[in-house]
C-alpha cells in the first residue's frame, strides 16, 4: 500500500501510535537508567556504612584521627543528603562520648549548616534535625530554638532530645504545652524523663505539686519509673492526688519502689470512688502487703469492676497462704475471678 492512499485521520493515528511508542520506550529506558542509579547509590551507602562502621571500632584509640580523617573521605563519597542520613544512622548506636569524632565529620562536611538551613522548612524537615541532634548531640546548636516550634510533633521531639543529650532541664519549661498533648505523648515524656541522665530530680519533685494535673503526672510517673527513691514522699502525697490519672500514676510508681511505706496509702486507696484507682491498689497492697495485705483485698473480690475483682484475685496470690485460702473460699461461693486466680496458681505450683 502506498503512502499516498492513506487518508489524513489514518496519518494522524499512525503518527499518534508511533509517538505513543516513542514514549513508552523513553519511559522504560528512563526507568531503567533511574534504576540502575537507585542500586549504585544503595550499593555505595551500604559500602559506606560498612567502612564507616569498622572505623568507628578505632575511635578513643590512638588511631583515631586517621580513622576521623578516612571517616571524612567515606562520607563525602556520599551525596550530602546520604552522608547526613549516614552519620546519624550510625549515631544512634553510640554513646554521646563515643560519637564525638562523627560531630567532627559532620561539622567538617558542613552539614551543620544543612541542618540550620532545614530548621527552618517543613516540619518533616525540623524532625529531621531534631532527629540528628538526638543522635549526635545537637552538632548545630538547634534544640532550644526548635523548642518552640509550633508543631506538637516537633516539639515533643525536642523534649525527647533533649532528655537523650542530658538537657532536660532545658526542655522542662515547654512541658506545660506538651503535657496536653495527649495520653502518649506524656507517656513519651515520662519515658525521657526516666531515662536521662542526669536526672533532674529536684525539678521534677518540685513539678509534682505543680498546678497542672498534666505536669503533676509526669513527674510521678518519670520519679517511679526511675526509682528514685528520695522521692517516696512526694509519690505518696500523689497517691491522694485532687485528680484520678494522677492517683493512679502514684499508685504504679509506688509499685515500682516498693518501699512498705508506701503500704497504708495504698490500702486506702483499694476505697477510692473510681475503679482505675481501687485496681491500680490492689497491685501495690499485693507487692507489698504479704499475708496481712489479705484480709483488705478479700472484699475487692465482690468489686462492681471487673478489672478491679481480676486485680484483687491476682494479687491475693502473692499474700501467701492467707490470700489462697481467700480465693479457695471466693471459687468455691461461685467468683470467677477467684476461679482463674486459683487455676493458674495451681499451673504455677505443678510446673514448680
């Protein structure tokens, strides 16, 4: 067939389909270029964290300036965005001491000024910041002004980071603000708070009287669930706490210490008029109590809450011969709780 016997919409479509082809196959070669870059580019991360991993082996050794000096060549193989990525991933599985030499790198190759740069963009940017400064000890200076940022998200990451470089006194003044944001984010604060060092215990005993519920609960919760024990009085004075979350907070931190002290608070507490609070108690009579804790957690067996009768059950089994002699009367009168609290004491006492 000759060209001349094609009619002008055969010619349009011909040339249509034909660069629809072309398209197709440019994309397919693009994609394939773009791959084969994704790979090399992976290739060489993972050959960069491999060096740089068994050079940080040398750091703290009198091979460490060569071994920061080979660090510096292994990173700038790196595109900047890799080489910051990079650094920070092995951050993260050192210790602040130990991570000195990287902060070094990360300076020298002026990521520092990448990071300032970023602390002023999008949020997932700031986090990406707060993120480097967690692992590498704040190399650009940025938490305390990022403590003011408006996101929560962000804001809570500084706390966090701030707790994890051992600052968190710095961060103490935005609790107020991250305190109300949400039942997580308070647990997150009191996780931080637990863990930093050195903890600043005075300002958390003072915290734990503040006017804030919120604030009150964080610090209850960070001083039990770091132990501390020269705080018992204030965790006590908390178990009787004008607010219910903060009680029970009180209450598992005082199960935490264990310190007898704690005992008599606790067992008014198995009276209080909400059912988190009495189930919460029941925990720290059972841990502390020993036979004697019995006889006042016999009466939960018949509680209105069933978490507060499961509770009550389970901790009579730690109340010695006395609380299994309660939940053989309880299961035998018909209470489910004191049923299956005595099944799997028995399970227990067989696999002994």
């Amino acid at each position: 067939m000759n060209l001349h016997t094609f009619t002008l919409p055969e010619l349009v479509v011909m040339l249509t389909v034909a660069l629809e082809v072309v398209i197709v196959i440019v994309a397919i070669i693009g994609l394939l270029v773009l791959r084969r870059r994704a790979i090399r580019r992976e290739r060489l991360y993972d050959q960069a964290r491999d060096e740089l991993s068994s050079l940080v082996e040398l750091f703290g050794t009198n091979e460490e300036q060569a071994a920061q000096d080979r660090a510096l060549a292994v990173v700038r193989r790196l595109n900047r965005d890799s080489g910051r990525r990079l650094l920070v991933e092995i951050g993260e599985f050192l210790t602040l001491e130990h991570v000195k030499p990287l902060v070094v790198v990360f300076t020298r190759c002026g990521f520092d000024e990448d990071a300032r740069a970023d602390a002023g963009k999008r949020p997932w940017e700031r986090l990406r910041v707060v993120r480097e400064a967690r692992a590498l000890g704040d190399p650009a200076g940025l938490l305390s002004q990022l403590l003011d940022d408006d996101k929560p998200d962000v804001k809570l990451g500084v706390f966090e980071a701030l707790c994890a470089v051992g600052r968190p006194e710095q961060g103490i003044g935005a609790l107020d603000f991250v305190a109300t944001y949400g039942r997580l984010a308070r647990m997150r604060v009191i996780d931080s708070l637990a863990s930093s060092s050195p903890m600043p215990v005075d300002m958390l005993r003072q915290m734990a009287i503040s006017p804030v519920s919120e604030v009150r609960l964080i610090a209850v919760g960070a001083l039990g669930r770091a132990g501390v024990s020269q705080a018992l009085d204030a965790i006590i004075d908390a178990a009787t706490d004008t607010d219910v979350e903060v009680r029970i907070e009180a209450l598992r931190a005082l199960k935490e210490l264990g310190d007898l002290r704690a005992l008599p608070v606790s067992i008014a507490s198995l009276k209080d008029e909400f059912w988190e609070v009495r189930s919460a108690a029941c925990g720290v009579v059972g841990e502390l109590g020993g036979d004697g804790a019995a006889q006042h957690l016999e009466p939960l067996l018949d509680d209105h809450a069933e978490w507060v009768r499961h509770n009550a059950a389970l901790s009579l089994r730690e109340c010695g011969p006395a609380g299994i002699s309660a939940l053989r009367q309880a299961s035998a009168e018909g209470n489910e709780s004191a049923g299956s609290a005595l099944a799997e004491h028995r399970i227990v006492s067989e696999r002994a």
